[in-house]
C-alpha cells in the first residue's frame, strides 16, 4: 500500500472496517483474477492493514470482525502465488495474515471450506526446506490452533483423523529437518541455540494451549531420545501442567495407557534406551500429575500383570530377550515403588483399598479355577486366606521385593558369565541387574513407610542378610568396582542438585529432626588464642561449629535441625498432618510439585555428587528420617545401647572385608542423618576414623569434601564421645594426613582445611600430639623469598593456641614396650631432627622477604615461648635462638621488620619487650611511620610500667606530638599507652598531658581520653582535698578546672 492509501484508511478506519464487515463478498468479488505475486502483495498488504484496524477495535472486531474474516478465507487460494514463491518476505506476508485472522477469531477456519487448503499451506511451510527456523518459529505461534484439531468435536472422525496424521507426519519431519540429533550440539549463547529454544518454547506453550496428544507424543518422544536433553526441565514441567489441565478421566486413563506401552516395550517407536529414558524422566512425574482416582484406576487395571505375571518370570541368563525382561521387572518395582509412595495407606492396604481387593479375588479365581479343573496348587502359587483383609498384596510384594534385592547369586553369575567381555551389550546388563536390586530395595522401602510402624520389620527385611544364605544386600546395590570421585574446589561444591519430585514426595515424611537443644551447641567459654588473622590466610573459627566457610551437607542440616528445634513443640502436629493427610478430593492430581520455599521443611539439601545421585541414597534418608519422625527408632537418654537395626548397619560398617564403597555410600547416609546416629556416637568414632585413614591412602586428591563432610560430623559429637585412647594411633595417623593435605592452590580451600583441623584439634586434643616431622617439611623452604612456608606456620599456630608442643618428645618405653608409634614413616622423628634444628627453621622464617611470613614465625615464636612457660618447659635456649636473629635484623638495618617481629612476639610473650627493646624501640620512634608506628606503640604497652624514666623518654620521642597526630590510629594506641603509665607520672607531667589531649575523633579515641580524664579527675580531686590543709596552688586549680571543663564536653 501507498503512504496515502494507509493514511487513508487509518483516517476513515471505521466507516472502511463498517462497510467491509456488512458487505464481505466485496472482498471476494473486487480481489478479481490475481496471476502474479506482485498483484498479490499489495491486496494482501491491504487485508493485513484491515485486520489490525479490526482488531484494536472492540466494536467492530464483535460485530463485523466473523464476516471479514469469512471473506478472506473464501479468497484464499488466489494468494497462493504468495506462499509459493521464492521470496521469504512474501511467505511472510501470507503468514502474518493468517495470524491475524486468528487474533480476531481463530474457531472460524475449522468449518470453512477453505479449511484444508489453509492447513495444507501451513503444513507445507513447517516443512518447507528453504526456510530456515528463524522464520518457522513465525509458524509456531500457530501450532496451538492445528494441534486443538484432534480434540475438535466439531469436526468429523475421519477428518480429525486425516488432520491428526498429517500433523502428527510434518511435526516429525520438521523436528528432523530443523533440531539437531543431540541438543546440546549448539554451544549456549550461540543464535541457533536462542532459535532452538524458542522453538521448543513455542512447541511446549502450543502443548499447554491446545491439550493435544500430537505434541505430548512429540515432546516424549524428543525426551526419550537422550539421556538429558539440555531442555529437559522445561519439557517437563510442561507436561506435568499439560497432565494436570487435561483433568479428564477418560484423557487420563489413555495417556498413562500410553507411558505404559512405552516402558514395557510394547509400543514399537521405542527402542531399550528409549525405555530406559522414559522410566527415568517420565514415569513418576505423570503419575504425580493425574487425578487420584485415575491413578487408582490405572493400578487396579495393571496390578495382577505387574506383581503376578511381570515378577514370576524367571530370569534366563543366556536368553536373547534378557534385556528386555529386565527393564520389565525394574518398571514394576518402579511403579510399586511409587504406588506405596504416592498414595495413602488406605488406598493399598487394608479392607477398604481397592488395589488390593482386585488382586485379591484375582487370585481368589485362580485357586478356583484349580479346584474345578482338578489342577494341583503349584508350590510357587501365591497363598491367600479364606477371607479377605487388605493385606495379601502387600505380603506378597515384600516377599518378592526381598528376594529379589539379597539374591546375591545373579550378580555372580552374571559376572563369570560375561568374564572377559567388555561389551556395551555387558554393561547394560550389568546396571540392570544392579538397577533391579535398587529398585526393589526402593520399593520395599517405601511399602515399609507407608504400611508398617514395627521397629523388627525395618530391621528385618531392609537391613538384615545372612551372608551364609548367599544373601547380601548393600553389596547387590553398590558397585563396587566404581571409582567414586568428590570435588576439592569449593565452587563445584557449593553447586547443589536440583530437588526431584521424589526429594519433594520425601516418602511423606518431614525431613525435621528432633535436633538437639541449641544450647548443648554452644561452645565452650574458654577459646584458644590463634595467629593474628591479619597474616596468613585470616584463617579463624566462627562461633559455630556448625558454620564453617564450606558449607559441607553436615553443615546445612545441622543449621536446619538447630532452627527447627525452635518448634519442636509443634513438630509432632505437622508430621502427623503430613503423614495422614487425607486426598479426599479425587479431582486433585494425586501430588502436587510445588517451589521449595511452599515445600519448606521437606526437603534435604543434597549436594550434586555421585553417593547422592545413588538410586537408594534418598530412600534411605527419607526411611530414617521416618522411622526418627514417627518412634520406630528408640529415643531414651538412659540407655546408649544401639538398636538392632543400627547394630546390622554397624557391624557391615566395621567389616574390613567389605568393598570401600559399601562403607563411602553408608557414611553419606550417616552424614545426612547425624542426629539418629549421635547418642551412640562412642561406637560410630573407631570405624569412621579408620574408613577416613583409608580414603587417605586409596586416593592422592587431598581433603576433599566427602573427609570435610565426615569430620565435621565427628567433631558435632565431641560433647557424645571423642575417641578413647586405644584410637590415639588412628587419629595421630589422620592428624598426619590433614597435615599433609592441608596445602592447596586455592586460598579459599587451604582456609577451610585450616578451620577443620583447628577445630578438630580443639574437641581431640587429649589424642593428639604434633606430627613433627611433617611440620618440619612444611617449613623449610630454604628460599627467603617464597611463601612456602606459610601453611606449616599456620598449622604450628594451630597447635600452640591449644597448648601442643610443635616438637614430639615420644615418652620413654617402660620394660620391654617399645614405644608407641602411629606406625607412619611421616611419624617416625629421625635422630638429626633435634629441637634446637626445628626451632632454628622456625626462626629462619623471620628472615623471609614477606611480611606475613616472618611476622607469623615471630608470633609462633612468641607462642612457642609461652607453651613452654605454661608448661614449666626452660626457654633459655630458645631466646639465645631468637636473639641471634633479632640481632642480625639490626645489624641489617632492618628497624621496620624488627619492630614488627618484637609486635608479634610480645602479643603472647609480653617477657620479650625488656627494658634494652623498649629503648631501641623509643629510640626509633620518630622516624617511624603508619601501621610500623602503631606496632612500636602496641609493643611499649606490656611493659611500659617497668621503665623508670619511660615518659621522659616517650616525650622524647615526641609521644605528646601523636597525641595530636591526625592518624587517629596512631593516637588511639598513644592514648592507651599513656593511659596505662598515669600511675608513674608526676603533677607537672599530669597537667602537661591535660593540656594537649583533644577531645575530637573516632569512639576510640574519645574513649581513652574520656578514661584519662576521669583517671585525672579523681586524682586532682584527692589532691586537691589534700592542698586545702596547706594551701592551693595555681596550677592545682588550672589543672581541675581544665580536666572538668573537657570531662563535660566529653559526656555532654
């Protein structure tokens, strides 16, 4: 259109769009014979102008909007020239009509004659190859409407029939021609990675739009095609609405008939990875999002194939269909597994399920049907009693469900079957065999939690086995030849897992514990003192223990049970509510994701590592946290004594023969649950250590988060237990293997190693000597110019702040022990080693070229010196030691790095700072400037009162000038330091100091010139009332006036 004819119509745009919807055949019958693209453009270009007149436009777009439209459809095979040319604006064009057509109504065009023609256009364009999908996601914006055809009761069978096929044929073709075969082919942030998700976007919004199978069938289908599809969470938080809004038995019904074709390989589309895929991603999500009673349907229909004919079939190793047996038997403990996980107790065991009623009388006819044909009950026939009780399903899985998972001969089995073979075909058998165990370990779990509340049962069919029976149960479900690997660097570990629909249902349990009263968390009064956190790494404890900086999954639950010990009070209430909520309302989908802060407490923080990934791990921490939320496990502070279950779990724990990964997956599951296994926590210590000494030696990674996490979790107990002295070697021998690990790359991982050993040096101190020999190889870095050393000092610091020697004296063997060694070569103290050598390497520390490695060996020499003091230890040769190297710091003319060595060491050895350092240090006062100033200051303040002529000297050194000094750093120390010597001084010295103390600056030194002044006050008035017997003096009473005046400038 010309720029006159749009301003034209734009200004007379209601008497135009009027006429035209009152005489609609004036389109049909002025468009005339169109024989070229270009008559073709500028009528369509004028429709599209129309249209968008009509539609903004409430008034028109009611009354004469149909009328138009009918006009245009009646027109449309003469703008084919537009959807057949070459040029992609002109296929534009032609799209952008039909999209406005359906803005103003969009039910039109199903019964128009021209209804075949359009969709045929639009089927055509989807697949058309010249296009690319910058243009076909244009087309998507329509797929709603075409994809609504197949549940359009307004058309005929067989054309919704027709219509449906030939959708279905092109969305296959399309996703073929324009998604790639993996999709994470495109790089993210790439433009075709943006236009395949907005395709997928477009695809998913037209799914929730027009409820149509076509595309649920397409999005299974992309979905099953990959382990992960890099847009898996959107596909299925899509379906899950798509489920949930179809809210019809009957649609229901039919599309769990159709999951269930897919994962029992009887829908041919579907290869075995396919089936794999969909029992993974689909299975539960769908049976989360339908009705309650659709899902009671589905399992009343399917319940005697599962239990009864899926689980009698026997197992024939050398069959061809063995792998397709297999994933029918995991698909049916999968599905029971979620049957007793998703609904309630009632609607499977008891006299009221209907489940379980169905099974009952199929089985009821069975043994009829014997009777009548005369046919002998077979030994593996199901036994049932004369009437029935609601239990007869449920006894029958658990026997089957058992079996199963400690069948500890077809995992043998197939292993010498399949020696020297190193298939794909092997591997995949190998994991479902391994999948089946888990499975069933899942479902009986979860049958246990929702039917049973009797502690012998949990202990008997879960945590049970006789080995003498080739029975085995963690050994069926955990591989053990696995190499399990678990990250170091922090950033990886703070990553945390998305919470699956499973983590939510949480076997129907709240994940709250009774967790410990906060105050027996509290740490105790007494802290030890530790390197100045200005040096080194700032490496320091928080007031915690349950706060360290790496956030370790022990830590995140702890937090939690601490918080919610709050209102415990009403914990029982809500677990209750929890566990017998009723789903009366069987229109509701049978559970309902919902966000984590709506969930809240039902959730456990997982991190994203492999022992969290297991299959088993979330069931057994919901089972646990079961049998804790609900009294199957004992809660009596009297007795200590473990409960039979824990014993069965701690006696496979203890065993040295078992594989190292069985003893890795029950440790994850310890950390997790830490608050059942605390109150016998005097049993758990010996065998933890032991497994953490043992992942030292197995691996070379260092401290990584699994030996952080389980640390953690034994110093939460020191209050329980701390380890007796027969575990004294274990636990030298993981003091040996922190030490050793402690240094890392990063500052941040080096950090939280550090806090880890302080803190469990602090709770095991009376276990704990120095590992010399490894510290000594910590710092001995010859080069004065690396920083090398920094962690040894860091660790030696640790030691001393609580009171350990750095240097192991072993005590002296009595009789004919020899003496008690960890058994390590790190361990063993060659004879050169003398502890004059070790100290010396210390001191040689002080000469480094850093500042925060010769002001840290300092300051360990300073502690080193007051240990030794506490410990009535000589520290003559010591300080020959250090004097030697202070001397060689003044022959360098070294003064900063000599005041701030003398700083470091008097902060724990105030004896260093004699009468011939102060000197030096006033004597060099003047020329020092900054943070060096202050340390000279701060290094006075011990001692300062032995000096006899120490004002004059400080006056000297221009102490009255600092405290006016405009660094109110330097005055703040000035200030305390004259604070401490104001006994010493004498009246005239007083008054001198009255006169130049101001009272501006920071709280601090507001502070301490308030405290002198108040100091001055009280002694000029007791001199003063003094005087009054002879006679005041001026300068007394110069002296009390000025002091009063400034005392109220200061409080007013």
């Amino acid at each position: 259109m010309t720029t006159i004819g749009t301003y034209l119509l734009t200004l007379f745009k209601h008497q135009i769009t009027s006429w035209l919807g009152i005489t609609p055949q004036f389109i049909t019958d002025n468009v005339g014979e169109i024989n070229s693209v270009e008559q073709c453009r500028p009528i369509v270009a004028f429709l599209s102008t129309v249209l968008d007149l009509c539609s903004r436009e409430k008034d028109i777009r009611q009354q004469y909007g149909r009328q138009f439209i009918h006009g245009i459809y009646t027109c449309w095979p003469q703008f084919s020239p537009l959807y057949y040319s070459t040029n992609i604006d002109d296929k534009l064009l032609i799209v952008t009509l039909l999209t406005k057509t359906f803005i103003i109504d969009s039910h039109q065009l199903i019964l128009h004659e021209q209804f075949d023609n359009i969709s045929q256009m639009y089927l055509l364009l989807l697949i058309d190859k010249q296009l690319n999908l910058t243009f076909k996601i244009r087309l998507l914006d329509l797929l709603a409407f075409f994809a609504s055809i197949d549940t359009d009761e307004n058309l005929n069978e067989d054309k919704r029939q027709k219509c449906s096929n030939d959708l279905c044929r092109t969305l296959r073709q399309f996703t073929t021609d324009c998604f790639p075969l993996k999709s994470t082919e495109f790089s993210i942030g790439t433009q075709e990675y943006h236009e395949y998700q907005a395709a997928i976007r477009k695809i998913l919004s037209a799914l929730e739009l027009s409820s149509s199978f076509i595309l649920f069938e397409l999005l299974i289908w992309m979905l099953c095609c990959e382990q992960h599809h890099i847009f898996e969470e959107e596909i299925l938080l899509s379906i899950n609405r798509y489920v949930i809004n179809l809210n019809n038995h009957v649609k229901q019904t039919n599309l769990l008939d159709y999951i269930y074709s897919i994962i029992f390989g009887k829908n041919i589309l579907f290869r075995t990875e396919h089936r794999l895929n969909a029992l993974e991603k689909l299975i539960l999500k769908i049976l989360t999002s339908v009705r309650k009673i659709t899902l009671i349907e589905f399992y009343k229909k399917y319940i005697c194939t599962l239990v009864i004919d899926e689980l009698d079939i026997k197992l024939d190793l050398t069959s061809q269909t063995l792998i397709s047996i297999l994933i029918n038997k995991v698909c049916t403990y999968r599905l029971i597994d979620h049957m007793y996980t998703i609904l309630n107790k009632d609607d499977i065991f008891g006299i009221n399920s209907s489940i379980a009623r169905v099974f009952y009388d199929h089985i009821k006819k069975q043994e009829e049907a014997r009777k009548i044909l005369n046919v002998e009950t077979p030994l593996t026939a199901i036994k049932i009693g004369q009437t029935f009780d609601g239990k007869e399903l449920t006894k029958y899985v658990i026997t089957r469900a058992r079996a199963q998972f400690v069948d500890g001969r077809l995992m043998k089995s197939m292993d010498v079957m399949l020696a020297g073979i190193n298939t794909n075909e092997k591997q995949v058998k190998l994991h479902l065999i391994r999948s089946l165990a888990t499975s069933s370990f899942n479902s009986l779990i979860s049958l246990l939690i929702c039917t049973q509340t009797e502690a012998k049962l949990y202990k008997a069919f879960i945590f049970d086995a006789n080995p003498a029976k080739d029975e085995y149960i963690f050994e069926n479900l955990i591989d053990s030849d696995h190499k399990y690997t678990f990250p170091l660097e922090l950033e990886r570990y703070y990553a945390k897992d998305k919470r699956t629909l499973l983590n939510i249902l949480c076997k129907k349990i709240l994940t709250t514990s009774k967790s410990d009263n906060p105050q027996y968390q509290q740490r105790l009064s007494s802290t030890p003192r530790y390197l100045s956190s200005q040096y080194l790494f700032g490496s320091s404890l928080t007031d915690e223990l349950a706060v360290f900086d790496f956030t370790s999954a022990a830590v995140n639950q702890q937090q939690n049970d601490l918080n919610k010990s709050l209102s415990n009070s009403l914990l029982d209430n809500s677990s209750t509510n929890l566990m017998n909520q009723k789903k009366i309302d069987n229109d509701r989908p049978a559970l309902i994701e919902g966000s984590d802060d709506e969930i809240g407490s039902e959730f456990i923080d997982m991190e994203m590592d492999e022992l969290n990934l297991h299959p088993c791990m979330v069931p057994m921490v919901c089972l646990l946290k079961h049998m804790e939320t609900n009294g199957i496990i004992p809660i009596n502070n009297h007795t200590h004594e473990m409960p039979p279950w824990m014993i069965c779990m701690y006696k496979k724990f203890s065993d040295p023969l078992i594989s190292f990964n069985i003893k890795l997956f029950l440790m994850r599951l310890i950390i997790h649950t830490h608050t059942i296994f605390k109150p016998y926590a005097r049993y758990w210590l010996t065998p933890i250590i032991h497994m953490c000494n043992q992942m030292f030696e197995n691996s070379s990674e260092g401290v990584n988060t699994f030996i952080i996490d389980t640390i953690v979790i034994l110093l939460s107990w020191h209050k329980q237990a701390i380890p007796s002295e027969f575990d004294s070697i274990a636990v030298q021998r993981l003091i040996e293997y922190l030490f050793s690990n402690c240094s890392h790359r990063n500052v941040i991982v080096m950090k939280s190693n550090l806090d880890l050993i302080k803190k469990l040096i602090e709770c095991w101190k009376e276990r704990i000597h120095s590992p010399t020999v490894i510290l000594y190889k910590l710092i001995s870095e010859p080069d004065l110019k690396s920083k090398q050393n920094a962690i040894g000092l860091s660790l030696i610091g640790i030691l001393l702040a609580n009171e350990i020697l750095p240097y192991y004296v072993p005590p002296t063997p009595t009789g004919n022990l020899p003496p008690v060694t960890t058994g390590s070569i790190l361990s063993t103290i060659p004879n050169d080693l003398t502890e004059d050598k070790f100290n010396d390497t210390i001191l040689r520390n002080m000469k480094n070229t850093y500042r925060n490695i010769y002001a840290a060996a300092a300051e360990v020499i300073g502690m080193l010196l007051n240990v030794k003091k506490l410990k009535n230890e000589s520290t003559q040769r010591l300080l020959e030691q250090l004097s030697l190297i202070l001397k060689w710091h003044n022959s360098q003319g070294l003064s900063d790095t000599y005041v701030t060595c003398i700083y470091s060491i008097q902060k724990h050895y105030s004896l260093i700072a004699d009468k011939t350092v102060m000197n030096k240090l006033i004597f060099g006062l003047k020329k020092m400037y900054g943070d060096i100033k202050i340390e000279c200051l701060e290094s006075l303040i011990a001692n300062i009162t032995e000096f006899d002529s120490a004002y004059l000297e400080l006056r000297a050194a221009g102490i009255l000038d600092i405290l006016i000094h405009k660094d109110f750093g330097i005055r703040g120390v000035a200030l305390r330091l004259l604070h401490k010597l104001l006994p010493k001084l004498t009246h005239e010295q007083l008054y001198e100091i009255a006169q130049i103390l101001y009272v501006d600056g920071p709280n601090e030194c507001q502070i301490w010139t308030l405290e002198i002044y108040k100091w001055m006050y009280d002694y000029i008035t007791n001199y003063l009332t003094k005087e009054l017997k002879i006679s005041i003096t001026p300068l007394s009473e110069m002296f009390y006036h000025h002091v009063r005046e400034q005392l109220l400038q200061l409080l007013s």
